[in-house]
C-alpha cells in the first residue's frame, strides 16, 4: 500500500509563530515516515506559503529574501472539491507541477491555525486535517466560551469581567473601559484569544490594570480580567479519543510556582537573550523547551482532586466533540484546594507529547502522532453525507 | 472614489444549494452598484468554482456539461496573505488575468458557507466578508451547542436526546440507538446540522421515531429528538448591529399553523413538482419563495411574549458576537404561552429581507445589504493585530 503524503503546516501570522516553527520541524521528525510520506509547509508572518527541504533546517529561519534553492514559494488552490499547492512559477514557461497531499497535520499555535480558520481552508476544499474540528477550535481558543461551556457542564471556572477595545477609535481612555471592572484585587488579565501567557499580567492597583490592560488592547481587540489565584498552582492534562473511548494523560505540575509562566520563560531558554540558545546552530530542539522542571501525578493532589480533573477534562473534550490531544490547564489554590479550569490549548506546544510518555500506560510520541493523523481520515469520511440526497432538494429543473 | 469590488458566494456542496442560488442572485440585483461593482462566484454541487454574467442567468442552473461563453470556471488561490480568482487556462498559453476582490458577500445556506468553513477561508485569505465571524457560524449551525449557550443565558429551550450515527458501520440497528430516547411521545426529530426543516419529523410511536432517525442518518451523522410542542406557532425575528446597537426586525409569524414546515413547502412552491414554478423561465423571483402568506408582529402575542423574543434574540446575537442580520426561531405552545427558542438562521433565506422592511423604522433591502458589506470592512479591521508587535515574540533571531 502506497504511503499516505501528508503535509505538515507551521507558522502563519501569530504570536506563537516560531514556536509553532519548532513544533511543526519536531513533528516532521517524529512522524513514522514507514507509514507517511511527510513534507513540510511553511506560512511566514506575511502569509507567504512555502515548501522544500531547506523548511527542515532551523539555521534558514526567519527566510532570507533570497531563499536557497531548496525553499519553494507555493500558493494554495482548491476548485474542483480538492485542494493543492501550486509552486509560484517566475514566468508563464517556468509553470511548476502541483503538489497534492493526502491529509494537513495542523502544528500551528494560535491564529490561524489553532483557531478555526486554517480548519475552515481544509473543510472548503476538502481535505482530512488533523485535531479539533472548527467548532471546538474556535471555541477553545476563545477563553469566555470556554467559561461559559464549562459552567453548562458544571465544571468550576473563576468569573470574568471582558473589556471590549474601543471600535474605530485611535485613542481612548483607559479609565472609561476598566470603571466597571467589580472583582477585589489581585487580578489577572489576559487577552481573550491569545495563548501561551502572552501578555498575562498580574496586577494589584487600579493603574496597574489599565497600564495591563492597554498592553493587551495593543495584541487583542478583548481582554479579561479575573481574580488572581492566591498559592497558585497549575495543573496540566492531555485529552483525547484517538485510542479509543476518551483517555487522559499524566496530570503534570509545570515547573514554576506562584507566578505566571510569561512568554519569555516558556519560550526563550536563555532568558532575557533575543534568540532561544541553540536556534542559530540548528540544535534548539524542542525537547529543550519542556526541559524546565516538571512533575508527574505530583503526590500533593488528592485522589479526589486528581479525579476531578480528569473527569473535567473529558467532559469537556466529548462535549465539544473534540479531536486531537488537546492539553487542558487548571488553576488550585493549593491551600484551600480549589481547582478551576483555565484553558484548553487545542494544540499544545510540542503536542504535549511528555504527558503521553509519561501516561499510563505509556504513550510513544510517534505512535501519538500516527493516531492524530488516523484520526484526521477517520474524522473526514465521518462527516461526508450522502451526497446522492443532495439531489432530492433541488429547484432548478434538470435539462 | 472608485467602488469597492465585491464577490457574491453562493452554491456550495449543501443541501440548502439552490435556493443558495436564489439568495445569490436576488442579492447581486439588491445591491447598492453605484456604491459596489458586484460580480457572481457560483461553487456548485461538486465544488467546482465558476464566474461569469452566465451566472446571472437562471435558466443557466444547473450548469450544463458545457457552459456558455460567458460562464469561467475558476481557481481559488491564496498566498502573500491575499487571495483571488484564477481562472482556469485550457492551456499553459491560455493563461488569464487573476480576479481579485475587496471582499466576499456570503449569500450561502447550510454547508460549507454557513457553518464557518467558509468563513475561515477568507480569513485563511486575509479577505473582509459579510456576516457571522467563525465562532458564531460554528455555534448558531449546530443545534445543541446553540441550546447549551441558551441556557448559560437563561433563554429557554427544550430538552433534547442526540442520538449519533455508528461510525465505521454501514449497517447497524437502529433500535439499539433509539432505546434510551427518555422522552414521551409525540417527538420531533431532526439533524443536528442541517437547517431549513429539511429531514425533520414529527413522530408519535417508536417505530415512527426509528424511521424518522434513519432518515436523518441519510444526511448528518446526529440527530437531535426533542418533546413535540402542541399548539405550535413559530414566531422568526431578525436581529443585528450594522446599525449601532443591537436592533430586531419586526416579529413574524410564519404562515403555516400546527405543522412542520417542510423544505418542499417552503422552497417549493408549485408543491409536489420537481421545480419551482417559473425557474425554467427565470422568472422564479426569490420573492416568490417569501409570498406565503405571514403576519408581521402578531396581535396574539403580548406585551411580556414580545419583550422576550426581542430581548433573548438579541441576548443570544450579542453573546456570540453576531454579525450580519441573523434570523431567530422561536417556538410557542399557543395554549400555554410558553415560549422556547427553536434554531439561528446566521444567513437566512433572501436575508430576511421581509422583515426588515416591516421594522420599525423600516429598513430598505438595498440598505439592508450595504449595511452588511459595510460591516465587512470593519469587522477585517476591528480584529487586525498590532503586526509590529508580532516580532516580540520571537524565538529566531534575525540575521
């Protein structure tokens, strides 16, 4: 049997851009390329497309103006119900031969790949995808919905105030927008579509939550504000059906107590230093960027606490119809023992493969990977109607 | 100042495809054209892409084997964060001349342009388009997740059973899925997907409820069972904010008392014959398809009924960020006064235009679409990110 061709997608115009550069290459690596024939696709922040080989070597990222010879630029097409990338030709005679795939593996982080929209490209033009469907997508990455889905369902989440950024307005008070903000200090604010702690800020005065809040309004046209979380301590499960009936993961403590993971420290290895050490020599795999400490099953949860968030989580993910291995975030004030959901990551960094290894039983990062991309085939035939019957409710007259 | 070019979609791989066509094309003759250069793109029942005045043309549908001249089958194309029309060569020296548009008017019914594929699309594309965002398409199309928001907000609904069709089977027994429908007789059942009444039964026995669900599993892999309201009277209402704050349509009632309006009722109009009456003609005006006969703001319902289909329509619009002039379903036992909220249209047919010009103040359907185009424009502004700041984040360092 010839080997499926699948195309793994990365980057796009996000703020989680070269990290979904990082999760896109590791994937590449780790795929079962026995049962896949795998080539990369690359969107830059332009949304430019590109494909070739020179894609799976760090030291070429971001892409020169000039591309070494193994970087093509590609558009996407579809028509026909099937859709293709059609390498960018330099003259009417230099027209290039399309390339066409059998499945997309989505390893973008954030806009627009995680959200919805890259989804909504593959359903138009026909073609299976991995993880989550448009719906959970969208509504995973939307931290209000979440809220709301999650209060149908019983499971805790903290209340919220949402500010809206003033429509068609260059300059605004900030003063204006957060006078209605009722909840006791300390807050939290975050952008209400972003991920990966961008922007998350933790404030304790009125100035500080408009100072927070601008720096949000800067990245998300929305943010949200909840109370912060005293003795904090998150608590992280992947989630999924491709094995079967829903299973979780590990439960895993990520390293840092009592403070907000920002961006730099999850991302950026060395630092304050602009670049993560080893991207320029080509060695920062992504294994170095789960490298912080972490901790399994930690023991301080109680078997009722550890039960809640497993059963939280897979309530969550089947009442969505979720697909993939998201990741869900929980928030415990460890004195009091509280625990409420955070966030679901519907594509979690590196596919969060160190749960899965860590699961009981284990779980192969490859044999992860060859189930999400089942998955999407499995996923794309689900749906497909019956197509004959479209007939049965036509006007027009055949000739 | 030059018109801004707009693209009007309609057709699609959708049960709801050609009265899709009806709304496409009613809509390009409503539009304001001293303000938009309006021009059609008809996606047809096998997701092949075509443009041309031939389009205009209703005795061109369905499209023969070999279309007329001024009929152009197309490619949808993106990259460089833009995309546009090509239209396809018959060879290489045949190339012509890319189309491109300032945005997409969605004049779609059902799948895929509807239900937020679509959407995610032009937003793939970097293209302003008419209507529901992503979010909103995804939750409004799908039945229980519009029901579940409903009751976060407090906004009545009925109770329902989802029964899922058996994946991975081509045969299976339908006793074993209907067994545990817990409600009593007289049901309704319908797709979880699918609009326009389409596949929706009322059903008074099980061996009824088995068939009726079998039926629907021909069209959806979900079916949706709910108690059968008695006395039954729907009231539609439309509601939006392309003109400020959210504002309603006048309340309809819907012609047919006591019944199901079923699609061949609805969209049919010479009854049981395969075409509409004068589709062959052309002369089958959309408007025909709204002349059964309705009542504009009821007098049987009171002062308290209308209240709360006013305020739970605009609860629901404002609560998913609606957009465009989506149409509200209600359902009302007319002995009880109970009211429930039934189903979103995001586009419903011919926009909704009747209800619109019953509103008050009234609004003209000409107005009604710019109002709408114009809303494309500032939605693709509105969520634009501050791009400059996307380099922050950035793992790779710039050579």
């Amino acid at each position: 049997m010839a080997r499926k061709k699948i195309a793994v997608f990365f980057g796009e115009q996000s703020f989680e851009h070269d990290i979904s550069i990082l999760t896109g290459l590791q994937a590449i690596k780790v795929i079962d390329q026995s049962k896949f024939e795998v080539f990369p696709v690359y969107i830059d922040l332009n949304r430019n497309w590109w494909t070739g080989n020179g894609l799976l070597n760090q030291d070429n990222y971001p892409l020169a103006v000039k591309q070494p010879k193994d970087i093509t630029k590609v558009k996407f097409c579809l028509g026909d119900g099937v859709g293709y990338l059609q390498p960018v030709s330099g003259g009417i005679f230099a027209a290039k031969k399309p390339i066409y795939f059998d499945a997309a593996f989505l390893a973008f982080h954030g806009d627009f790949g995680e959200t919805g929209a890259f989804q909504g490209l593959m359903e138009s033009a026909g073609i299976p995808y991995t993880g989550c469907r448009m719906l959970a997508a969208n509504v995973f990455m939307n931290k209000v919905t979440t809220k709301q889905l999650c209060r149908t369902l019983g499971i805790p989440v903290l209340p919220e105030v949402v500010l809206n950024r003033p429509e068609n307005k260059a300059f605004f008070d900030v003063k204006d927008i957060t006078k209605d903000v009722n909840l006791p200090f300390p807050l939290c604010v975050k952008p209400l579509h972003l991920g990966s702690s961008i922007a998350v800020s933790k404030v304790t005065t009125k100035e500080e939550l408009d100072s927070a809040v601008i720096k949000v309004f800067a990245l998300d046209n929305q943010a949200i504000v909840e109370p912060f979380v005293e003795n904090l301590e998150e608590y992280n499960v992947s989630v999924t059906r491709i094995f079967g009936e829903p299973s979780c993961s590990a439960i895993e403590r990520p390293a840092k107590k009592n403070a907000i993971l920002d961006f730099a420290d999850k991302y950026k290895a060395g630092g304050k230093g602009k670049g993560v050490k080893g991207a320029k020599s080509g060695n920062a795999d992504i294994r170095g960027l789960v490298s912080l400490s972490r901790e399994y099953n930690p023991k301080e949860l109680t078997k009722e606490q550890r039960e809640k968030i497993l059963s939280w989580a897979k309530t969550l993910f089947v009442a969505m119809d979720g697909n993939g291995a998201p990741r869900i975030d929980f928030l415990c004030n460890t004195k009091t023992g509280e625990l409420w959901l955070g966030e679901v990551n519907p594509i979690p960094g590196s596919f969060a493969f160190y749960l899965w290894e860590n699961a009981e039983p284990k779980v192969n990062f490859t044999k992860l990977l060859t189930a999400i991309i089942e998955e999407a085939f499995a996923e794309a035939g689900k749906k497909s109607l019956a197509y004959g019957t479209l007939k049965d409710n036509r006007i027009f007259e055949d000739k």
